[in-house]
C-alpha cells in the first residue's frame, strides 16, 4: 500500500490550519537551484500555476513579499513605481531568512517570522487554483488564490516580466 510522504508542521501549515484555510499537501524532491521548475514538473503540474514567494528590499531596506508566477519574473522597476519606492531589490539569502524565518527555497508568505507587506501579482488572483511554498523545501500546497488577498492582506499589482 502506498502511503503519502508525511510533511511535518510548519509556521506555514499552521497558519493555514489556524485560520480554517484548505489546502492540499505536495511534497516533491526538491533540487537545489531547481526553482519551480522542477516543482512544476514533480507535481505535474503548469509552472505558471506554481508561485513562487520572493523576499524583497526598498530602498532604504525595508524588507517586503512578492509573489510571482514561477514562469515569470519581476520588474523591479515597475513593481517600484506602484507601490511608490524609488526601488526594489532581492534581499540577499540570509537578511531574506533572518526576515521570513524561511531556508531560501523553501519561503512561504504564511506564518512569516515578521510580518511583512505582500505583493501578487494581479494574474495570479484569476487561476483557479495555486501551488505555493508550505514552508520548507519540496513541499507546496495548493490554495484558492484569494486567500492571498482575505488572510495576508496581498495588494494586486502589475510587474511580472515572461520569461
């Protein structure tokens, strides 16, 4: 009998369990610099449903979310302009996990050390469907896209770059 891979709890899976939130658990083998790619294709699913959760810094390093289509990109430039900063930059790995509590890799926008303002990309609202980080690496679940909005207070913006 085939048993699914138990994920032990995370700040992210208890956030959602917490807040009555559903979502779907999938683990896959995470690779390293695999990006989502490689999730995508373990969970067989549209790299463009697979969102990617990026820690961020203006310019005067006040950290910040994005959320962003795995298939996509960010402009930092356009992202900068909506939310009225003179720039946006990724934060380097370890000031992005000294902010999340996250392993880069395995950041989710759920149970964040600190509480952060996050940004989604506007087209990720309308999937019906999305596969996020849960917390540690080759583990996402999969969640209404509006929960992004309803639980972390997401603001919608334009700045995804295809890649």
């Amino acid at each position: 009998m085939n048993h699914p891979k138990h994920i032990s709890e995370t700040p992210a899976t208890q956030f959602l369990r917490k807040a009555n939130i559903v979502f779907t658990e999938h683990p896959y083998d995470y690779e390293e610099q695999g990006g989502t790619k490689v999730s995508a294709r373990e969970l067989g699913v549209d790299e463009h449903a697979v969102v990617k959760t990026l820690v961020m810094q203006n310019e005067t390093a006040k950290p910040l979310i994005v959320l962003m289509h795995g298939d996509c990109t960010v402009s930092t430039k356009n992202l900068a302009r909506q939310i009225g900063c003179k720039s946006v930059a990724p934060c380097a790995p370890e000031i992005a996990q000294k902010h999340s509590g996250y392993l880069v890799g395995g950041t989710s926008p759920f149970g964040t050390k600190k509480r952060l303002p996050i940004y989604v990309e506007k087209t990720i609202l309308d999937l019906p469907k999305i596969y996020i980080n849960g917390g540690k690496r080759g583990y996402l679940v999969g969640i209404d896209p509006n929960v992004l909005v309803v639980h972390l207070n997401a603001v919608a913006v334009e700045c995804a770059l295809t890649s």
